[in-house]
C-alpha cells in the first residue's frame, strides 16, 4: 500500500516527497498541472530554506542575498538586518520547483496526472483519487480544496482587509545583495535578486488595483525599474487563510494548505519545505498526530512576528513609524530577523 499519497505537486507537496522518499516510504503525488508550475510569491528562501534544500539534496539555481532591507517610500530612511546563520537565496519558483521534481524523480516518487477533490478515511486507510494509502498528505494551496472539502477552513477574522499579493519579473540587474522591503502607507514591495540580469517584485496590498498603479506608490523604486522590461503579472489572495487543523484522522496539511497568515515577512516557502520533514518524522514514528504540534512549534515565530506587523501596519498612528523604529533599534531588527532566518 501507498504509504504517502499528496494532494498537490508544488515545493510543499514535493518536498514532502523527498523526504517520505529518503524516509524508505512508498510515496505517490498526484497534480493537475505540468511541472514547473509557476506563481505569485516573493521567490526568497531564507538560510533555514537553504539548508533544508541542501540536506534533501536539492540544488537550486538563484543569487545569493545577506538579509533584509526595509526602505521607508517617503523618506528613503533604511533598516537592514543580516543573516548569522549564512545567506538566504533568491530563487525564481520555476526553477525551485524543477530541481525539486528532478530530486524525487530520481528518488522513485511516482507523480500522477489527476486532481484530489473527495477524500475518504476509515481508521485504516484514505482513499482519493483513485487511490488508497495509509496517510494523505494535502499540500494543494492556499486555498486548498481538500481542506475546503472537509470543513476544516477557519473563518477570517472580521473587520480585517483582505490582503493582495502581485508579482513581476524585470530584467535588471540587483542593485543590492539584500532582499528590499519597500513601504508605503498602504502596501508592500519587496524586491529580492534572483539572478545577475534579473530581480522579482512583489507587491503585498489591501488594495484591488493594477501592478503599475501599486508600483507608483513607491517613486524612487518606479523610476529606477522604469527602464527595465517586465514580464507578465501574476497574482494571488486573499492571502490570509485560515485551518482549524494540520491533521484530522489520516488527512495531514502542509505548505500554504495548512494555513497562512501573509507573505509580510517572507517565511512561506522556507516554513513549507522545514514543515515537510515534520510531517514525515511524525508519520514514521507512527504518531501522526505530534505533527499538529510540531507545526505549531515550529511556525510559532512566524506567526507571531506577522501577525504583529500586520496589526501595527493597520495602525493609522503606528504604521509610518515601521522603518524609522526599525532603524532606531538595528539590535532588536537584526534579532527579529534571524528568528526567522
């Protein structure tokens, strides 16, 4: 029998995979689309990222940055935070997801055409798809159906914007070896170098409007990117999702499917990849239901360090005081930022 069987073949799903795979389980993906799939995101893996890639066997094709830079839009003013634990990586989705289907094609991974919409379990097994294994594994997205399917989405919280995110590619090449948080008084723009002719901007907002209406709101960014030719836009949200649990019976969430706060201070893809392993050490341990807490554990400062910049950035008082704080206590930034790293 299928030990593992995914919903979902992006970075969670298929680094779950590896890690089931290098685990001595038999593992099965099932995914609608051909690889790589490509996506809104801010395409920066932090140095935990880094090295989890690199214990999986995992090589990456990106340019390397040393932290993070906040850049206050109206007066240029700048915190910066480097990395202790080494650098983080500026990968573009399309080549992550890649070197992670090679690595689990060469491991055996089987991935199937197909899409995961009714589930059903018994204390036994889980059945989906066609397909009957001990455990399933939803890493289908942010707006995962499976997690849809069995009424475990939680509510969002009331009175609260629903946040946006919006990306482009421009050939250019970095200006900095740090990736750029940009603020403005009413949206984000993250810069992060991807390659030497190339950056990624994302673009995080409450506010439903065009990537050049967004882009303006930042004058020193436009105008340097104003020569520069972009790619198509591509976009995502509501970026706030909500589960009630990581695991119920035989069904396991992970990646974006297992909850997401927002992409403010960068941590989706690392905490994916980091998540992965737990989930695999607790289902061969045969404890299944650790994971729950073990995502907890380890999602912990994430959750908190965004969930606080996000109320104080819909604080009318609090929010242009974010960077000019931030430079004031470079200690206490740095620090913030290596929980992170």
């Amino acid at each position: 029998m299928i030990d593992l069987l995914i919903a979902g073949g992006g970075p969670a799903g298929l680094a779950t995979a590896i890690h089931g795979a290098l685990a001595g389980l038999e593992v099965v993906v099932v995914e609608p689309r051909p690889t790589p799939i490509d996506k809104a995101c801010g395409e920066g893996l932090m140095p935990g990222g880094v090295r989890h890639l690199r214990e999986l066997g995992v090589t990456v094709a990106g340019q390397p940055f040393r932290g993070i830079r906040y850049v206050d839009g109206a007066s240029g003013r700048c915190a910066e935070g480097l990395f202790r634990s080494g650098p983080g990586l500026g990968a573009r989705r399309t080549e992550l997801h890649a070197a992670l289907a090679e690595r689990a094609a060469r491991l055996g991974v089987r991935v199937l055409p197909g899409r995961v919409d009714q589930v059903r379990q018994d204390v036994h097994q889980v059945s989906a798809a066609g397909l009957t294994a001990r455990y399933l594994v939803a890493a289908d997205g942010l707006h995962s159906p499976v997690r849809r399917g069995l009424g475990l989405s939680a509510p969002l919280a009331p009175r609260r914007p629903a946040r946006y995110g919006l990306r482009r590619h421009y050939a250019a090449p970095p200006w900095s070896d740090l990736v750029e948080v940009h603020w403005s008084a009413r949206c984000e723009a993250y810069v992060t170098p991807l390659a030497p002719d190339r950056i990624g901007v994302a673009v995080l907002t409450s506010d439903q409007a065009p990537f050049d209406v967004q882009l303006a709101r930042f004058p020193a960014l436009a105008a340097r990117l104003a020569a520069a030719e972009g790619t198509p836009v591509r976009g995502a949200g509501p970026l706030r999702q909500g589960a009630r649990v990581r695991v119920a019976g035989r069904v396991l969430f992970v990646g974006d499917a297992a909850g997401y706060v927002d992409a403010l201070t960068g941590e989706g893809l690392t905490l994916a990849v980091t998540a992965a392993g737990e989930l695999v050490r607790c289902v061969r341990a045969g404890r299944p239901q650790a994971y729950e807490q073990a995502w907890r554990d380890l999602s912990r400062n994430y959750r908190t360090l965004t969930a606080s910049l996000l109320w104080a950035r819909h604080q009318p008082r609090l929010a242009p005081r974010i960077v000019p704080l931030a430079a004031r206590l470079p200690r206490v930034f740095t620090r913030a930022v290596n929980l992170l790293a």
